[in-house]
C-alpha cells in the first residue's frame, strides 16, 4: 500500500541492555530507549501524523465511516436525522463523535454553470506545540512517543477548557462517556502496526499516513507537481498548511490545500492559548498593584483628615479652656495653624 | 457556513464554543466578589486601625458565603463532577497536579488555597464576637492574624483576576482577542466585594470604614468604565459580532448605566433618593457587576 510507508517496530524496537546488577549506579546510556516499552509489532517512536491531499479527495466519506466503525462512535449523529442543506456535508463539524469531517466547498457561478468542488477531509492536527494539552488541568491529555496527542477519557473530567483552547475547533463532549473527546490517530492501531482507519480507508490517497519527515517530502514533491500545472490567473496558488514550523510547531496532520485556508475554515495564523497570557496577567498584575496603592492612599488621606478633625477639635477645646465664653477662638491663639 | 468563515474578522472565529453558561457567570460573580471583599478586609486589618476591625469582619464572611457557593458551582458544571478531584490530584500516580502554564490548573489552587484562608479568618471574627469559643480569637490576632489578613489579601486579588486569564487563555472571540478581561475581572471584583461590604456592612460599623469602601467603589467603577471603553475601542471589526445585537443592550444599560452610572451618582450625592441612596447603589453595582460577567461570558458563547 502507497500510503503505509512506516515500519511494524517488531525488529526495530531494541531490547533493554543488560543493566549491571548489585545496586552500581545506571549509567543513562544503557537505560532503555522509549521502544522498548512498546508493545510487540508496535511502530517505532518516532513523529508519525498525516498528510492529507485535498486536491484528490472525492468526498467520499469512507474515512469519516471507518473512523467511526474502528473507534465505536455512534453513527447517529447526535439523534441529528435532518439533513444540514449545507452542501453534501450532514455531520457538520468535528466534535466529540465525529473524529473525521469531510467539508464540502462549493465555489460556483451564480448560475451553476461555472466552478468547481473542494473537498477536505478535517481531523485533529496533533499539533507539535497543541493548545488542548497546554491548558488541560487534570492531565487528561497527553503526548505519545509518537509525537500525537492522545486524551484519556479516563482522567478527563469534563472542565471543557480544551474545546475553546484548540484553535481549530477539533474537540468536543462526546454525550456517550461525557468526556472531551477526538481523533487519536488510531494509538490503539500504531501499537499493533497498523495504520489510522481512515487512512487505510481513503481509496484516493488523499489522506496518507506515515514518518512526518518523509510525509513532508511527499507532500513538497506533491505541491511542485501542481504548481507546474496550468491553472486560472484568478485561482489562487496551492500551498501547504502546517507542514512548516510558522505556526504551533508545525502540525502533525498537515494539508496540501487548493486555495486561502480560511476557505477551508482553517484560521491563518493559530495560536497557542498561552500566547494571550502575558498581556492579559501583565495588565491585570498592574491594575492589582494599583488596587493596593489606591486603597494605601485612601486609609492614609482618612488619617490625615482625622488628625485634621482632631486637631481642630483640640484647638476648639484650648480656646473654650483660655475663656470659657468664647466659641470661636482669634488667630493669633491657634497653636497648630 | 464555511463561506461566513472565510470572512471571519479574526482566528478566534474558527473555534468551537466550551459552553461555559450561567453556571460559570454565576461563578466569576461570586469569585469575584469573594476575592474583592478579602481584598478589602485584608487591607482594614493590615493598614487600617482598631475601628476598622467590625468591617473587616463583614469581608471575610462575605468572602466565605461567596466561595462556598462558587466553589461547588465549578463542580456541577464538570461534565463528570464526581472526578472534580483529578484538577487537585493526579487520578493515576496520585501525586498533586499542577500546571503552572494551565490558568484553570493555578486557579483551582488560588480557590482552594482562599477557601483555606477565608476560613480561618472567619474563625477568628467568630470567636471576636464570641460565637465560638475564644481559643479561635488568636486566628485574627498578632502576628498570625496578620499574616492571614494578607494572604487573603493577595489571594483574594489573584482570585478576583484569574477568571480573566482562564478565559484569555484560550482561542475564543473576545477573551483571546483582547488583553484587558483579566484586569475588568479584577477591577469589577473589587467594586462587587466593596458593595457587598457596603450592604451587609452599612449602618452596623465604623463610619469610617463604610466612607473608605465607598471610596473604594469609586474609584473601582471608574476604572472598570475606563477599562470598558477601551475594550470596546480596540476591538474593532470584533464589535459587531460581539455587541452589536443583545449583548450589546445588556453592557450599555445593564452594566454601564444601571450598574456603574446610577450607583456613581448616588455615591456622589448620597441624599439623592434619601437614606437608603448607599445601600440602593451597592445593590446596582453587584447588578452590573453580574451582567458584566454575562456579557463578556455569553457574548463571546454564542459566536
Ligand atoms: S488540533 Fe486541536 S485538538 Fe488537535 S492537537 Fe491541536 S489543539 Fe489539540
């Protein structure tokens, strides 16, 4: 199969060496590599992802269904039976039980006559530098030697700070478990050799599956083929989305798209939620110190106010001492003026 | 759908919603409320003097009342409540969890931590006014008196601002779009904890103290009006989506001027609508106070 270019670990994934016994200090070099706890005929550890054609995608959908088929989710979308008049496209978005989305883009003439499909099917991106992961507070989601990020719906605990934090809107509550939920890239399937479902589905090659650096170099090899193609003055060039390190790292589901990524409702430049984080905690810090000083600065003013009060009171009382008929004292008796 | 998208005014448009609802306004309120209201009894026992003491009080039982209704809150509003435990402890190693980078992960600590501290507070008041027995009283006197008073000072800011950084760490229309919620959250917990200080307080302790804190909700508003007007002025073509329709109604009546304009005026004339012109303003201000949080928490939501 053209797509399933990474190796079974079976015969790569080395022993632990022999480690010298009798309590002698371990040097680092003879603790076992991260392969060697992976299970037999598991891919080796090394950065595996997509890299998803859309230029060939038909829109057939297979992925979507072997996704769903190989992960258990329920193909009821949601009880959702109406149809979304949105294109072709029903099950609408990825969320909690739809880990693969295929988008259909319609660009045509008013009358139909003129124009052309764009299809994509959309996962998670299992982004080197991933929001989920970042903000996630119980730890639920996690990194795995494959360079994939994987929640465990065990430990998640429903907080939803991953949905808002992603910046593709890949995740959501799946209503079966009630956890966050999304694409795993078949972590269960890597650790017996086999490939994503949807990629082993997809009959076009548009999703492939494979070591990010070799994806990357088809999907360059790819882009030229297309590039030295003909094409309308007025379309826009094919580039790839992702597969670069501008942005989050670079994602380990990459794309080769046909026109401006927010056509294909991707954003254009994501972000790490961190990244707001600085401006935002800078100026709140700021106004907090300010708080403080203004409420120092008013119990200090009501000070010099009393102190004010109770010298006049003082003064008062000197001069109703000095000549108990007087209320109002004379100027030159005020002591403190 | 998708071609709304393409003319999206900024990335965070491209996200899904968390569906933070009411339950998380309600939350951000009180939360706000409880580490304001610390904030101002931390600052009366610490800077303050002898009299200060009956309204220093007040706050720390405002901020208990406050935090053991929010806190439960956050729970309920977990998809699965009955594993709240796995922001506190690792559910596999059993080791404490915390993540210095996660706002959520920090805040859960900042609210334990405060609970923690309001508490002991509180004890010590109690046992002041012999509610309990007398051994408490040390809790709010000399040295550990005063070092509880400014942790919950400083806790009580950091759980009036924090809010804002949960919600700017994400990817979401507004939140993540503007720099300045972390510190409107702050600004407007310090206002709702000085209100509250002002109902409950109003009437039953130093004369000096109400004028302080009502001092304080002064100037708290005005820079809350302020931080508001540049929200709104740097949010460009965001506005619309955001504020244009509903929302929009709700922060322009509901929290400029039910909740900031009409209490700042009855602050400034306090005969206006007779005795009851400080406690009627207090009252607006938790009112706007509330529908601050609704606006900047549904407002973005519903995109
Ligand atoms: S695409 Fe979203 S869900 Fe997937 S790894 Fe990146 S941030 Fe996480």
């Amino acid at each position: 199969m053209a797509q399933q270019s990474a190796t079974p670990a079976a015969t790569t994934a080395a022993p632990p060496s022999a480690t010298p016994a009798g309590g002698t200090p371990v040097p680092l070099a003879s603790i076992p590599p991260a392969s060697a706890y992976a299970p037999p005929g598991a891919f080796p550890p090394e950065p595996l992802g997509f890299y998803t054609d859309t230029s060939v995608c038909i829109g057939c959908k297979a992925c979507e269904v072997a996704c769903k088929n190989w992960n258990g989710l329920s193909s009821r979308n949601g009880g959702v039976n109406t149809l979304s008049g949105d294109s072709y496209d029903n099950t609408r978005r990825l969320d909690g039980q739809h880990w693969r989305h295929v988008k259909f883009i319609e660009q045509f003439s008013e009358d139909r006559t003129n124009g052309r499909w764009l299809m994509m099917s959309d996962v998670c991106k299992h982004c080197v530098q991933a929001g989920c992961l970042e903000v996630c507070p119980t730890g639920a989601i996690m990194r795995t030697e494959y360079d994939t990020v994987v929640i465990q719906a065990d430990v998640c605990n429903g907080c939803r700070d991953c949905i808002g934090a992603c910046p593709f809107g890949v995740i959501d509550i799946n209503p079966v478990n009630n956890t966050a939920m999304k694409c795993t890239l078949c972590y269960d399937r890597l650790h017996r050799g086999m490939e994503p479902a949807c990629a082993q589905a997809c009959p076009t090659a548009s999703i492939q599956f494979g070591p990010i650096a070799e994806l990357k170099q088809r999907a360059q090899a790819r882009l030229e083929q297309l590039k030295s193609q003909p094409r309308p003055e007025s379309r826009p060039e094919p580039r790839l989305y992702g597969a670069d390190e501008s942005f989050l790292g670079g994602l380990n589901a990459f794309y080769l798209l046909d026109d401006e990524p927010e056509v294909y409702g991707l954003p254009n430049h994501p972000a790490l939620p961190s990244q707001h984080l600085p401006a935002n905690v800078g100026l709140a810090a700021v106004g907090a110190v300010g708080v403080g000083l203004l409420g120092l600065l008013g119990l200090r003013k009501r000070r010099m106010d009393e102190f004010a009060a109770e010298a006049r009171a003082e003064q008062i009382s000197d001069r109703g001492a000095t000549d108990p008929g007087m209320t109002l004292g004379s100027d030159e008796e005020a002591p403190h003026a | 759908m998708l071609e709304l998208l393409a003319q999206a005014p900024s990335d965070t448009f491209f996200t899904h919603s968390p569906e933070w609802g009411w339950l998380i306004v309600f939350y951000f309120f009180l939360g706000g409320l409880a580490g304001g209201s610390a904030f101002l009894a931390g600052m009366l026992d610490l800077f303050g003097v002898a009299a200060d003491r009956s309204m220093a009080r007040v706050g720390y039982f405002i901020a208990l009342v406050a935090i053991a209704i929010s806190g439960p809150l956050l729970i309920i509003d977990l998809n699965r409540p009955e594993r709240f435990w796995h922001m506190l402890i690792q559910s596999e190693t059993g080791g404490l969890m915390v993540k210095w980078y996660s706002p959520i992960s920090i805040g859960i600590w900042i609210v334990s931590l405060f609970a923690l501290f309001v508490f002991l507070a509180s004890l010590g008041a109690l046992a002041e006014l012999g509610k309990i027995p007398e051994a408490s009283a040390a809790l709010a006197r000399g040295w550990l008196g005063k070092v509880i008073a400014a942790v919950c000072l400083i806790l009580g800011l950091m759980l009036a601002g924090y809010t804002g950084g949960v919600l700017a760490a994400t990817n979401r229309p507004l939140w993540a779009d503007s720099p300045w919620i972390g510190l409107l959250f702050l600004l407007s917990g310090v206002s709702a904890g000085a209100a509250a200080m002002l109902i409950f307080g109003w009437g039953r302790t130093n004369a000096g103290s109400v004028a302080w804190i009502d001092r304080m909700d002064i100037w708290t508003i005005l820079l809350e009006l302020l931080v508001l007007i540049v929200i709104a002025a740097t949010l460009g073509s965001l506005l619309g989506p955001l504020w244009g329709g509903v929302w929009g109604i709700v922060l322009v009546v509901g929290v400029v001027v039910i909740g900031a304009l009409i209490p700042l005026l009855f602050y400034w004339r306090p005969r206006l609508v007779g005795r009851w012109s400080i406690p009627t303003a207090a009252a607006l201000v938790l009112i706007g106070s509330f529908l601050l949080r609704a606006v900047i928490v549904l407002s973005s939501e519903r995109i």
